[in-house]
C-alpha cells in the first residue's frame, strides 16, 4: 500500500510504497504487468493472465527492517482495491475470497488459495472447508497502523474478540480496549507481518497471570524467560502431544455468539533452545490496536477470507485431524 506521487504516465507513477511491518514509506514507482497463477489441480499449469498493478521501490527499501528473512517485498491481501487478492479476484471476474494456511516449519510449504471457497484437501483426504468455523469481519473506521491512509476506512481484518478462556476459565477484559473507536484505536485484527500476537498491557497481563496459574496447577517448571517472552517452562519437563506441548488450551471468544477459536500447545507455545514459551508479547499501555493477532498462532490452521460476504473462517488446529499446512493435496484439488 502507498500514496501515489507525482510524474504518473499510462503505465507508471512516482509512488510511496508504505511498509506495513515498520510503517515506513520509500519512493518507487507503479506500474502494470501480466500475471498468471497456477492451478491447484495442476502446479504446472497456469491459469489465465491478469494485468496487475505491481509498485516498485528503489534499491535502498531492502535496508527496511522487519520483513522477513530473504523476502526482497510484500504481497498485500488486505482490503485495498490494490491488494494481490482484490486484483486476482477482479482480474478474474470471481468474487474476492482467499485462504491461507500457513506452515509451522520454515522447511515445508504453505499454501495461499484465490478465487476458491473449497474444497481444500489435504492428505490424507481431508476437505478443510468442512471444518471452517466463520465469524464476521469487522471493518475498522480509520487505518490507525497505516500512516500514509490513516483517513481513509482500514484495510486491515478486524474481529469481534470479546474474551480470552484457559483450560475453559473465562480471563476478564476491559471491553473498552476491545472496541474499535471512531479513530480507528483498540479492537482485535490479524496480522501475518507480526510474528507473535501482541497484546495490550492490562489485556497482556490478564491472559498470562491466568496462564502461570493453569500452568501451576500442572506442576511445570518455570524457567528464566527468553526474550521476547515474559513467560518460559523447562522443555524437558513437558510432555509432548499431536498438537504440540502439553500446557493450558487457550480459546479466543469470538462474537456475541461466543464462538471459540482454540489454541493448542503447538500456537501457543514457541520452543526456544532449552525451553518452551509463552508466544505472546506485551504491547504495552497504549497501542494503536489492542489485540494483534500475528503468525505463529496462525499456524497449521486453514483461515479463509470471505471479504464478498465479510466473514472469516478458521479450522483451529489441522494437527488435530493428523494433517498440516504442508500436506495440501493438489492432485485431489
């Protein structure tokens, strides 16, 4: 995303390309190209070309901190008519939904889906569509973390988080923090650019006193904490289990329905040498939105973005049905 510059032609236009991982922006340009997507059925094969809107920065927006080891830019699939998946979707006449699911192991492959409400299967013949869970998206009134758009309505996904649950006891939060007000601040919004959810302070503290708590009442160990985590546990006194380490099961209460999105030890829990920790960072008294939820927690579970009908749908966990972000099945797609 960026504010267009002056010195546009047909094809391209000074631009500021603004990176969403450090809210920085960089002069490039814009530009038009083709742009083709493989198929699930077949990888090999590509689908029809798109003309696509692409923005190129100069050679020094490689020095911008945050992005991701090796990455060379940013594919946006926020709800901005010049995102990627907004692009597709209306390159190919279908309406805008996508899926992600995202790998739990920097060796294996995820897997983002275009134009695709389902089915989604992955070995062994297991149809992640049935399993999707949906919620409303909430559109946020201002871009509160988008300096150059911060008058115009969010592109990021909001939603309605209304409480936090351990082992099925309900954490209480101050409700204010999880309303969006009319500037855009507060509220609960996904996020693949941060890496570990980010909690306000009070919200912070809440959740993880009622973890230490849960987490005691199982007898495991407490260690010196690695940043940047505020809680750590000997890994070796920690039993293993299919979804990962055996702690306290967190559940975000989604909604006026109160619906759960469960969270295992495998997304609550990063392994650091010696330890395991709690993946969850204070972000601090006062942040622009309260809950973040970044990509750790979003692994090995399929999220579909139905942006047509402004819902979100998520699977929990795929290690409970035994599969993974890795096992997509594209010869069964």
């Amino acid at each position: 995303m960026g504010k267009p510059g002056p010195g546009c032609s047909n094809d391209t236009c000074a631009y500021f390309p603004e990176n969403p991982v450090t809210g920085k922006g960089g002069m490039g340009l814009i530009l038009t190209d083709k742009f083709a997507l493989p198929t699930a059925k077949n990888p090999s094969q590509f689908g029809p070309a798109s003309q696509i809107v692409l923005s190129c920065t100069d050679k020094f927006s490689k020095n911008y901190p945050g992005l991701a080891r090796g990455s060379t830019g940013l594919a946006t699939l926020g709800r901005f008519n010049y995102s990627l998946s907004a692009q597709i979707s209306r390159g190919s006449s279908a309406p805008w939904i996508f899926a992600l699911c995202l790998p739990s192991s920097s060796n294996a492959s995820g897997i983002a889906l275009f134009n695709s409400a389902g089915p989604y299967n992955f070995s062994p013949k297991i149809d992640a569509s049935e399993l999707l869970t949906y919620i409303p998206l909430i559109l946020g009134p201002r871009g509160s973390d988008t300096q150059s758009f911060y008058s115009l309505k969010s592109p990021d996904y909001y939603i309605g988080l209304t409480s936090f649950r351990v082992n099925d006891k309900v954490v209480l939060l101050n409700q204010t923090l999880l309303a969006i007000d009319e500037n855009g601040l507060g509220g609960t919004k996904l996020s693949t650019s941060k890496p570990y959810t980010v909690l306000q302070s009070s919200i912070f503290k809440a959740k993880t006193d009622a973890f230490v708590k849960e987490s005691d009442a199982l007898n495991l160990t407490r260690v010196k904490p690695v940043a940047p985590f505020s809680v750590c546990y000997a890994a070796d006194k920690i039993s293993r289990t299919r979804v990962g380490p055996a702690v306290p099961v967190i559940d975000l209460v989604l909604g006026k329905d109160k619906v759960l999105w469960r969270i295992h030890g495998s997304n609550s829990m990063v392994r650091m040498k010696n330890e395991w920790c709690l993946g969850f960072v204070d972000g601090g008294d006062a942040p622009k939105t309260s809950i973040v939820i970044g990509g750790h927690q979003l692994e090995d579970n399929l999220v579909q973005f139905d942006v047509e009908r402004e819902r979100l749908g998520f699977s929990s966990s795929l290690l409970l049905r035994r599969t993974n972000c890795a096992n997509f099945d594209f010869k069964l797609n």
